[in-house]
C-alpha cells in the first residue's frame, strides 16, 4: 500500500506541474511579436527602421566580341614552301596519314589491354612530336 500511495502522489505533482506550466508555456508562444517588446512585455518597444544599405553594383568591361579584323592585304600572300620543297611537303603528308592508319589499327585490334594502349600512345606521341617538328622547320603553319 506504500508503494501505491506513493505512485500516485508522484503521478500527482507531476500532472500539477504540467498542469501549471501548461498555460504560461502557452502565452509565451502566443506572443508572435515577442520581439517587438520591451523585457516588461507591458508596451511594445518602438520600431525602428534601418535605411536600406547602398550597393554599388561591380564595373562591367565588356570586350569586344572579336578582335578587329586587320585589312586584306592586296595581294594573295605566296608560301615559297610549296614552291621550294614540295617533295618534303607531300613526304610528310604521307607520313602523317601513315601514323593515324596505325592508330586507327591499333585501336582497331585493341582488345583492351590498358599496358598496350599505354605503350602505343607513348610511341605514337614521340611520333607525332618527330613529325611535328619536322613540319615546323618547312615554315608550314598547318598540314
């Protein structure tokens, strides 16, 4: 019988206290403009009203959309290239056609082998740099 009065009793106070609390805890939320208030929350607290910042927006540059193009000149320009060592010109054409057919043969015959494609792609830029090269000692700006 101890136990049980003492059960209730508890069970009691706790549900006064719940009881009690209950209200203040709902005029507390009820006050939606809390912040408005002074700390007595018996007159409102005067507003007030910052000017809004001034926001200088960034310098826009704007460049031209392509540069200004330079006059033609009045006549065709001439490459002696083609005229002086037009054998050197089509050797390395042919060169160059020969180098991409191995690439697209390698890749043709693959079968996926990351060493081998890494050792291919070593040799085919060591190529293609030799041949590059060679066609920048012609003067030639593109094959």
């Amino acid at each position: 019988m101890n136990r049980t009065l003492r059960s209730a009793l508890t069970l009691s106070a706790g549900l006064a206290l719940a009881l009690v609390a209950l209200p203040a805890r709902a005029d507390h939320d009820g006050d939606r403009d809390h912040a408005r208030r002074d700390r007595d929350c018996d007159r409102a607290a005067p507003v007030v009203v910052a000017p809004a910042p001034i926001v200088v927006p960034p310098r826009v540059v704007v460049a031209p959309a392509y540069p200004a193009a330079r006059p033609a000149p009045a006549y065709a320009p001439v490459r002696p290239v083609y005229w002086n060592r037009g054998a050197q010109v089509r050797e390395l054409r042919a060169e160059y056609r020969r180098l991409d057919d191995a690439r697209a043969n390698f890749y043709a015959t693959w079968h996926g082998n990351p060493v081998r494609r890494d050792r291919f792609e070593a040799w085919y830029a060591g190529r293609r740099a030799e041949l590059d090269h060679r066609w920048a000692e012609l003067g030639m700006t593109r094959y």
